[in-house]
C-alpha cells in the first residue's frame, strides 16, 4: 500500500511540476512589456520577491525533508526565474523603485531567509526542525492568499472580470487540486493544508467569474494604459509557484476611465443630427 501511495505521489508530483512551470512563465508577457518600453514604470517589484521567497522556503523545506525531490526541482527553477524577472525589473526601474527593491531583498529574502534558516539549523534537529520549517512554509502560503481576495474584492466592485481572468481562476484550482494529492498521498499536511485553501479560493474565483462574465465590461485594461497607475497582485500557489501577476488600473483611475468615456459618448450624442 505504501508502495501504491508512492508512485501515486510520484505521479501527481511530476504533474505538478510540469503545470508549475507553465504557471512559473506566466509574467513573461509583462516583463516583455518592460523591455519593450525600456521602463518599469507602474509596475512593483514586491509580486516577484514575495515569490522569490515563497520558493525559497519551498525549497530548503525540500532540502531537508525525505522524498522531496519534486519539491526540490520545481523551486530551484522558480528561485532561477523569479531572480531573473527582479533583475530586468531592476534594469529599467527608476531609481526611487531601485532603492525599494533592493531594501525589500535585503530585508525579506536575505535577512529573513537567512534568520529562518540559522534558527532551524542550528537551534532544531530532526523531526523538530521539518516540522517547524514545514509549518513556517504554510503560514506564509496562507498569509500570501490575501492578494486573490483582493481581487475578487475588485471584481464585486466594478462588476467586472476583467481584472480577474478565467486563467487565472483556473490555474489556481487546477494547481491546488494537483499539489493537495500530492501532499495527500506524500502523507504531508503542511503541504496539504493550504492547497485546500487555494482550492475554495480558486472556486469562489469561477463562481465570481460565472455571476459577472456576462456584465457590461468597464474599461480595458489593455487599451493604451500601459503607463497608468497599476495595483500589481501576485497569485502565489503554496508551492512558492505564482499563479499570475496581474497588473491592474487602481479603483479611482478605472472610474475616472469609465467617467471620461461616459462624456465622451454624451459629446458624440449631441453633435449627432437629429
């Protein structure tokens, strides 16, 4: 039985791996829109070391818990990729924005890093030291669900989804279901547990998806708003895996957008014969 629970790990682990490298390429559209423009202007760089850090912890997690390899490969290319966007980002970002990256990296993925792993390796052994890491892991994935509520949150406001595509709901659910298994069968409850989250989380997103697709659709955030105000949010999979960041208009440039588009039409109106 053991033997059947372990090639059914192995099986959904190596699944998960191959969705999470997808998933792990999806900002590439925005860091193409970086380069293209040659700045970073509107865009934040905490998304990307916030998922830095998650793969980071995934990753030592992996280090020193047994059969973990799956664990190990999806993040060491997630640790890769995540340093690869930062240093683009930090390419063509303004100095104020360079400054902030850099705090934020020393202070989050270097300090903090560096403390959760003196304190575990060499105050804890053993069981002891798994289980705090591993419990340490599935605080910050839950905390780090915060942002998809932010989104929904967005969504009930304007009415809208497209702040919210169906992607992104999709691979949030997709990913959850697949990583939960695979804790399950691992017999794992950190990596369980919050994967279970991500699976609510990602149903209420398609229920939401569902309830306003059909809406009126407010302004795109496609259409020459390269450069407005953005909120950026990044989905992160408990696995450190982000989802999708998605760089979406503030609340009051949206409604300043729609407001200016209404006086627009009324011109339009006006100076049509009647």
């Amino acid at each position: 039985m053991d033997n059947y629970h372990h090639h059914l790990a192995l099986a959904f682990g190596i699944l998960g791996n191959i969705i999470s490298f997808m998933v792990y390429l999806a900002p590439l559209p925005t860091f193409y829109r970086i380069w293209k423009k040659k700045s970073a202007e509107g865009f934040q760089s905490l998304p990307y070391l916030v998922a830095l850090f998650s793969s980071m912890l995934w990753l030592y997690y992996g280090l020193i818990k047994t059969n973990a390899a799956l664990l190990i490969t999806i993040n060491s290319f997630g640790s890769v990729i995540e340093t690869i966007y930062i240093v683009i980002y930090t390419i063509y970002a303004t100095r104020g924005a360079k400054i902030l990256t850099l705090k934020l990296f020393m202070a989050m993925n270097v300090g903090s890093f560096v403390l959760i792993f003196l304190t575990t390796h060499f105050a804890m052994q053993g069981f002891l030291r798994v289980q705090v890491l591993g419990w340490i892991c599935t605080s910050f994935a839950i905390c780090v669900f915060a942002s998809p509520l932010s989104i929904m949150a967005k969504v009930i406001r304007t009415k809208s989804v497209e702040f919210m595509p169906f992607n992104l709901s999709f691979f949030l659910t997709l990913s959850a279901i697949v990583w939960f298994t695979y804790g399950l069968f691992l017999k794992d409850i950190c990596i369980a547990i919050p994967n279970v989250v991500g699976f609510i989380l990602g149903l209420l997103q398609m229920l939401l998806y569902a309830i306003y697709n059909k809406a009126k659709k407010g302004v795109s955030i496609e259409e020459n708003h390269a450069l407005d105000p953005m909120t950026n949010i990044v989905i992160v999979n408990p696995l450190g895996i982000p989802c999708e960041v998605l760089s979406i208009p503030t609340i009051d440039n949206v409604n300043k957008q729609e407001k200016e588009g209404e006086e627009e039409n009324k011109e339009i109106s006006m100076e049509s014969p009647t």
